[in-house]
C-alpha cells in the first residue's frame, strides 16, 4: 500500500497523523509516531519507497 508512493506525500501524511489532524489504524499511533526521531522516518520512508508493489 505505501510502496512506489513518493517520500514527500508519505512525510506529509505522518505530520498530520502526527499532529492529530489525520487518524493512522488507531488513535494510539498517533503517540507512537510522535516517538520516532525525524531521522528515523526519513529513514524507513526512504526504505519503502523502494520495494516494489
Ligand atoms: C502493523 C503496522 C501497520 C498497520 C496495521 C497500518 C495500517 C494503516 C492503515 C489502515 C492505513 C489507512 C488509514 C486511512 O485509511 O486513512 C495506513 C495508512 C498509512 N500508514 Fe500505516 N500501518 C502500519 C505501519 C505503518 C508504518 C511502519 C508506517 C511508516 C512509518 C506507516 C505509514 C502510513 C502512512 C504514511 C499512511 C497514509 C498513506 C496514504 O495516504 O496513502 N504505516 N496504515
């Protein structure tokens, strides 16, 4: 589902899933995305937008 999608749509949706504004798969993750380090974001979306679909 998120891979082949573009880094910089997929960051944008982590901000506002981040800041409330767009619900993940539960409510919870919200706090679970707060705790990842920006770095560690870039880091796993640079990862998916390279598998295959
Ligand atoms: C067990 C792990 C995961 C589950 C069950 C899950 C579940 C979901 C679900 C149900 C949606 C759709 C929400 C909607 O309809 O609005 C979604 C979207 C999304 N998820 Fe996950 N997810 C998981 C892991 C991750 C991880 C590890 C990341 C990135 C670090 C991530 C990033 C996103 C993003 C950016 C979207 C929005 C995609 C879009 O707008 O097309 N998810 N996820």
């Amino acid at each position: 589902m998120l891979t082949g999608q573009h880094t910089q749509y997929l960051l944008r949706q982590i901000e506002n899933i981040r800041k409330g504004e767009r619900l993940h798969d539960t409510p919870e993750d919200a706090e679970l995305f707060r705790s990842y380090t920006d770095e560690e974001i870039a880091n796993i979306l640079a990862w998916i937008s390279r598998q295959d679909d």
